[in-house]
C-alpha cells in the first residue's frame, strides 16, 4: 500500500503570503476604486542590469547555432561563473572559499531547503524566531520535528529575536547541532557585527555545530565594517555553509540563479564519531538531484561580475535602499520604532498592536500592504515588515497615505 | 553534534558517467592522434529550435524593461505554459489531464528525484533493472535501502528486464508500493504497448501502488498505436505520476525545462488507511522548496507548442531517429541483436561479451564512446547502449569505423 509522507500533514494550511493575497483580493473586491500599492511581498521590481540583458541574449544566440550550442552543462555550474564568484565575493574579501567549493544553483530558496537533507534524522535544529518559514517546513517535511502547538514545532529550539536583543538572537541555552542564521534578516533587517557573528562561528566550533548562513541580501550592506560573509569570520570555513542569491541582488527573481558554498573544511560526524567532509555529500546530491542552471541564466549572472555589470547592480540596490531609507524615516516619524531599512531592504516596524490588526488597518485605510509580523513566528508578533522592492514613487505615495492615516 | 545523512555512504563512489570519461581521457592521453566520437551520453548536439530562440529573445527583451519586467513568477509555473501542455500533450490525445495538474520544473531529473519525498520512510520500492540511475540513488539517499550487495541494494524490488522480457519487466512477483517506469526506455530503448501499459495500471489499481512514469523520451514515438502517456490508459489519473521533458524533445538539456503531471485524482494511504490526494502534497513540495523556472525558459519552451514550433521540432528528433536508424541497421548487419532505436534514440545492443569490454573494444578500436550495459544495473551485463544524439556525419563515420572493426 502506498503511503503518504504524513509530516507534510503537520504543516500549517495557511501559508503566509497566500492568506495575504486572500485579504488584499476581497479588500479590492468590496472597493474596486481604491488603488493598492504593494510593499509586502519581497519582490523586486526594476529591469535585469544592462550588462546582464546582452550577456544574456548574447547566449540565447548561442543556443541557436549547431557549432556554439550548449547541452548539458556541469551539474554544479560552468566554471566562468564560479571563478567569478570566488574572486569577486570571497577572495577580494579576505575569505578562502576556491571555485570548486561553490555550487551554482536555481535559487537560494532551493538550496537552504534541500541543504538539510544531508543531515541525520536525528539531529536538532535550533531556527531563529521570526523567520523566513523555509527553514522551518523544510525540516517539519523531513520528519525532524513533532507536532506544532500554539504556532511552534516541538523539537525545533527557536532562537528568539526581540527588541531587547534587537532582533540578533542570543547563543542557545541547550546543545543544537544545526543552526540557521540570516543576515541581513529576512524579516526584521537586522544585521550582524563582526563581533556577534564571531559569538557564533565559536560556538559552532566549541559545540560541534553547524551554521547555515543565508546571505541572500548582502549586497545591501552599506556599514563597510559589517561582514558580508560568514567566512570573513575566523574559522568558519570548519562550520559554516554559506547561500547567496542573485535575485535581490541583480534582480534574478524570475530569471533565477544562485549559490551555495559547501568548504571542503566544513565537516559532520558520522556515527562512530569520525568527521567527515561535507562537500562529496552536497556533491553527490547536486549531481543524482540536479542537472545545473540554464547556461544563458548562468552567462547573465555572470555580467553581474563585469565592471559596467558592478556600477548597474549598485544603482540597482542603491535605488531600493533609498526607498528602505524613506520608509524608515516617515514610520519614525510617526513615532514607530524601526529596525533595518540602513543595510536591508526590509523595515521592521513596532506597531504597538496586533501585527494583522496594523496590516488591516493600513490596507483599509491606506490602502498598503504589508506583512504582519506574526506570520513569521511568534516573535513577530507587534511587528509589520515593509519592503523597499517598489517604485520610488510607490514608495512616496504610500508613506504620504500612511503619514495622512496615522499622522492626525 | 551535527551528524550526516549516513545513507549517502552507501553509493558506490563510481558514478557511470565519470568512469567513462575517466576511461576517454586515459586512451586520449595514450593516444592524442585518434579522433573520438562520443555516442555514450544521451545529451543532444542540435541548435535550439528556431520558434524557441524567438521566443526566449523576446522575453529577455522583456526582463530588460522596467515596463515588462517579470519577478517572481508561479511557483507551479507560468498558465501560459501549462495550459498548452494540458492541451496539446493530453487533451488532444484523451488524456484527462488539467492546467492546475502540471507543474513545470527545472529537470525530471529533478523531480523523478525529488517525488520520492512525498511519500513515506517505509514503502516498497520496485525499480527496474537495467535502469537510469537517479531512482535508485535517491531511494539510497532517503533511507529506504540497506546496503549494496554484488550491486543491489537491500530492501528494493528490481524489475528485471531481459532479452526473453523484451526489457518490458513482468509484474513483480511480491508486493511492492512504489513502482518506476520509464517508455521509451532509457537505457534499452524499449517501448510498451497499449496492451502492456494497461496491465501496470491495472496492477497498481488492484494492489493500492504507485507508478512514476518517466516518460522524457515521448517526443521520439513514432509507432502511432503506442501510448505516449500513462494517462490514455483508463483509471491510470489515480495511480500514476508522469514526468516529461523539453530535453530530448526540443534540445533543452542545457536550457532546463520539464514539468510533472500529478492528477488531483492520485491518492495514497495516511496511517489510518485513509486516501488522501498527493496533489495538494506535491504543490507544497514545490512551493516550500522550489521558486519556480526562469521566466524567458518558460516561454522558450511555450515556443516549441507554435505552429513553428512543433514542424521544427518534429524536424529535430526525425533527424536524431535517422540516426538512430542508422545505428540499427549497421549492429544488425554485424550480427548483433538490438532493442530500441525505433521509437527511441537508444539502442541497446546484445554485444555478446562483457559490457566493458565491448565498450573497450569500440573505443580502443573504433574510437567510439558507447555506455557499458552493465553499468545501468546487472541486466544490463552482455549489452552496450549507443546513443543516436550527435550529428549524421558523426554517426555515420562511426558505424563505419565499427563496421571496419568488426566486419571482418
């Protein structure tokens, strides 16, 4: 008899965005004439970089002849690509990650969804609260985790962001063997010092842990003494697997590329105790599980490298961070406090109410969408995040209706 | 301590692919003079189609415009696509099969690697043998085998196919959950009749089983009595998940296209025996783990369903289906049996020997690459694979240095 696969039956049916998506349809059902502008999904908006239009075309043409047309290409991606990324945003840095440790992929949501499933069954997993829910049903799916209860898995530790640790959540008061981290976070915007991130790595190191490192909006990162990468950090190569996006970063969303370092240092413990080298592992699955990137995505995330393809990227993130600056300035303001916004794109706003109480509240009457912070876990609970990923002038009008709905 | 997933020990370190290509590299060392030509790997050699290469400047164009612009698209894939499949690939051939039932992905390499997730830890799993690697090694990687033994791994079911067999494998002889099937075949090149294909549904329906059908080679069916989908055969939405691809169809394994077919009908058992449809499972998979397929991909591939678009493919595989027929002809006249290379790029021939050595002998010899049989599972001992993708010229000049070599 075939059997399902029942942890997928504890997963909640609402999933966030979709509730979301729910309330801003039967707003715009019951009052068709209001005009929505939409800062809650973390979408950008703005073209694909010049640089990466003609390297693009430049390999669809490619595809179109008999003598340059590329088949299968590497399962861990071409080594134009990889070399680039190694040089560019690694060796420049100071941190010692080679082409062959970085594998090429569809996106970072992919990669830190599969990346657990080279784990034990039996490992524990500490996730930070609030979050990006990947991390979570990923590891709800594979059965590590047991029944939720009030909005939380038992067997998962959460680690709390709060505004007393301001949203950077404290080492774990019990053992963990598996950690997640995002900086600059996804949703709160936080960023971590080098300082912390080294708290850490350390920990990692002394506990026989290991760090997955979401770097998905490290080209927001404007304060030059913040780490871009986890292996800026002393001895992170040892406990640390690193992912990066080109979506927020180039605009990659819909095209789709990015990557995730696997150190050959970084290691696990079989069970009789011996360590053993992570990287054959994310090998072996990306090669029985993956057939690569599509080569002209992978000739487009190339240009990012170029020189005119680093100036376009930067006028790209910089216009977004303007918005994030706008945004974080009316919401003061008013009187809120903020975290993020200065380097991520994300605003994370006190609301001092219920967090889809607020969301209501600036979509009736505003006519903005946000998204509520209790959807992100029960720390978020009071908060709203705001997404800078609009137009400029989307931005001015709905912080102009927000300043006139809540200023009186 | 973070341990691994122990179950990736169990795969044999040699994969089959880079025992070959260390084989090649050492007689082109030896022998730098020679010319090879590669019939091993079954990856395509021909330009894109014409109505693709439109289709996919177009949408880059678009990407390149704030105006146009595309970010995060569906999760399932774009209707645009998905329509046009259910149409033109089911709908027109009876099969009734749904837009909402389709979802397009990056590779069935892909998702015939990652549908095993969706089911549960302890099933049956019955793989034919010889066989196309991935289904075995992720079964191997999630834990549903013990270890290898001469070969096989315990705890799985192989479905032998045989000359006697025709490589269609009998009904498993003991009760099994999970059955994959792949027509035409890869590697035999074997195709299953109406009649044949009907006897699996019906196996499935009686005994609560689930078929993948792994139907990437459809597009080179030329027999018009043959099913080009498990879904022309009644009752087969409910027990059956069908993987398709645009890589052998219309040249796309290095643009990366594909997409699964999962029937809202499709069921399998929870813990209390009570059925439950797979299809809201699958649509978490994706969308918890997966953002969807570039956005100029998908309307490369919404090309190949144009007027245009299915002349010019048609053009591409006819011409591939030469070769293939030419392949045939000259093992026949050499005396060699032969499966496939009809209704499938494939041939698999009966070389009389040891696998690797005829593999030897041809390239040492003839200068030619085929795949060792055995190297698909211990059925596949006694043959050798050639693949028809490469261009005529190519073939042509290697049935005629096998002709030299072994007509004599």
């Amino acid at each position: 008899m075939i059997k399902l696969n029942e942890h997928y039956l504890k997963l909640s049916a609402n999933y966030l965005f979709s509730e979301i998506a729910k309330r801003v349809r039967a707003f715009q059902e019951a009052h068709p004439e209001k005009e929505i502008i939409r800062l809650g999904i973390g979408d950008v908006t703005r073209a694909l970089p010049k640089a990466c239009i003609e390297a693009f075309h430049a390999a669809v043409d490619e595809m179109g002849e008999d003598a340059t047309f590329k088949g299968y290409g590497p399962d861990y991606g071409y080594d134009f690509l990889r070399e680039k990324i190694a040089r560019d945003d690694y060796q420049s840095r100071g941190a010692d990650i080679a082409l062959d440790e970085i594998f090429i992929s569809d996106g970072a949501k992919s990669d830190t969804a599969n990346i657990q499933e080279i784990f034990a069954h039996d490992i524990k997993v500490a996730i930070p609260d609030p979050v990006y829910p990947v991390y979570i049903d990923t590891n709800v799916m594979a059965g590590r985790t047991g029944d939720p209860e009030d909005g939380r898995y038992q067997g998962i530790v959460y680690l709390e962001g709060t505004k007393a640790n301001g949203f950077i959540p404290d080492l774990p008061g019990e053992p963990v063997d598996l950690i997640y981290l995002c900086f600059p976070n996804n949703p709160t915007g936080a960023v971590i010092t080098r300082e912390a991130l080294k708290r850490w790595v350390d920990y990692a190191r002394e506990n026989k842990a290991l760090i997955i490192y979401d770097a998905a909006y490290e080209a927001f990162l404007r304060d030059e003494s913040l780490p871009h990468s986890i292996y800026e950090i002393e001895g992170a190569t040892e406990v640390a697997i690193e992912s990066r996006s080109f979506s927020k970063t180039a605009g990659f969303t819909g095209t789709r590329c990015a990557y995730t370092v696997v150190p050959k240092a970084c290691t696990a413990f079989d069970s009789k105790g011996g360590r053993q080298s992570l990287h054959p592992l994310w090998s072996r699955r990306m090669s029985t599980k993956f057939n690569g990137v599509s080569y002209p995505v992978q000739r487009a995330a190339e240009a990012v490298y170029s020189r005119e393809g680093k100036l376009q990227v930067r006028a790209l993130t910089d216009a977004y961070m303007a918005n994030a600056g706008l945004i974080r300035q009316a919401m003061n303001g008013l009187g809120f406090d903020c975290v993020g916004g200065i380097n991520s794109p994300y605003i994370w706003v006190d609301c001092r109410m219920d967090s889809w109480e607020f969301f209501e509240l600036l979509l009736t009457r505003a006519g903005v969408v946000t998204t509520p912070g209790a959807g992100f876990g029960r720390c978020g609970q009071g908060f709203i995040r705001i997404s800078a990923f609009n137009k400029r002038e989307n931005v001015e009008k709905a912080m102009a209706r927000i300043q006139q709905t809540l200023g009186g």
